[in-house]
C-alpha cells in the first residue's frame, strides 16, 4: 500500500502477479520486442520480475525515488532478490530520465507507473517531462488511474498533454467489462492491440501551467 492505495499486488499462493494492468502492459511489452526496458515507478518490481524472465529481455533500468523499495520487494513481496538484468535507479524520475539521456541509453520499451494510490506527483504529467522520456524511448506506456468514459478533466488533459509530447496517444482499457467507472487506463505511443486511437480534446499540462493536482482531486472526490 502506498499514498492510500495498493501500488502492487501478487498471489499469496504462487507470487504472481494479480494486478490486471500488469499482464496487459507485459503483453504489450512483448509486442514491442524491445530488449531495453525502462520502468518509472518500481513498487514491488512487479513488470521487471516478469519481463527479465523472458529471453527477448536483456536489460531492465527500474526507476523509483525511494531507495527502500528495492530491498523491500526483494524481502518482504516477492521473496526473493531481484534479477542480474535489473538495474535500480534511486532517483527522481524527471532527473533520472535527464540522466539516462546523457549516457545516451535507449529503451525500446518504457512504462511509466508512478501514479499512486489516491495521489499524483503533477510533475510527471507534463509535456516538458513526456517530452524527455521520449527521447529515451521507441514505445512508451503510462498507467492511470481514470474515468473509464475519460470525460474528466484530468483524463482528458493527461491524454492531450501525452499526445503533445508524442505527437499521437492511443489507450487500453486494462479491466474492460469491469462495473466500476474509475479503472486502469493504459496510455501508449503506438497502435497497441487492442487499444483505441484517442481524438479527443483537452489542455497540455506544463512545467509553468499545471493544475492536474485539482484535476485529480475533482476526479476523485468530486461530483460529478
């Protein structure tokens, strides 16, 4: 549980993962063919467990600013330590990317699933750091937590901010036929099976102009 929510989850009985989203951005993952990975937002190292056990994979870059949740995953969540091809980045997500740049690293495949629980570091939602990540990556994949009908504020502004830094946006509904309204929505770069061009409208969240904190909170707790 992280910020009031899960962040990760696995199957007490065999230590799979159980999140719907996962298998849905690993089946996406497996599309892309990449064989560099880079994952914003370890939690409990879910994506990069599963994708280092395929042979396509060679390398998993998995960033998180917290350097505990590492020894965390390993001891307590998935019990056991993590892959050789799992490389920790502790650091901010927006420095950690900036830096990755600079060593000139390429990933054929990123998700971005820093999004958590009832909470959102608005600074991972703007053009300027969209923009950055694709520098570093062929396809990239976001998980949020939306209205399923992405009629919200904040839904629409994520989608239009993502399609201003990578000039297009698509997504997957990852629990489709569920009941609840507020689901996983998985945004990517590129026509993934199964997901949807989106064509609608909304404003670009920026460094300088960025309310997707109240956006969220009105998504969340508001009205309607």
């Amino acid at each position: 549980m992280i910020g009031g929510g899960r962040a990760s989850g696995v199957w007490a009985d065999t230590g799979e993962s159980s999140f719907a989203y996962t298998a849905v951005s690993e089946k996406a993952l497996a599309e892309t063919g990449a064989s560099d990975v880079l994952v914003i937002g370890s939690a409990g190292f879910n994506l990069p467990r599963d994708a280092a056990r395929t042979d396509a994979v060679r390398r998993i870059d998995a960033v998180d600013v917290d350097p505990n949740v590492k020894p965390i995953a390993e001891k307590y969540f998935l019990k056991q330590p993590l892959s050789p091809k799992i490389h920790f980045v502790p650091l901010s997500a927006r420095y950690a990317v900036r830096k990755l740049h600079r060593d000139a690293r390429q990933y054929g495949f990123t998700m971005i699933d820093a999004y958590f629980g009832k909470g959102i570091p608005d600074e991972l939602v703007t053009t300027e750091f969209f923009r950055d990540v694709r520098a570093v990556s062929a396809h990239t994949l976001v998980n949020a937590g939306l209205d399923r009908e992405l009629k919200s504020s904040f839904a629409r502004n994520l989608l239009a901010t993502f399609r201003d830094a990578f000039g297009d946006a698509w997504y997957i509904d990852a629990k489709p036929g569920d009941p609840e309204d507020y689901t996983n929505i998985l945004i990517v770069s590129w026509p993934a099976e199964g997901a949807k061009h989106w064509i609608g409208s909304g404003a670009v969240y920026r460094d300088d102009r960025n309310s997707a904190d109240r956006d969220r909170v009105e998504l969340m707790w508001g009205d309607g």
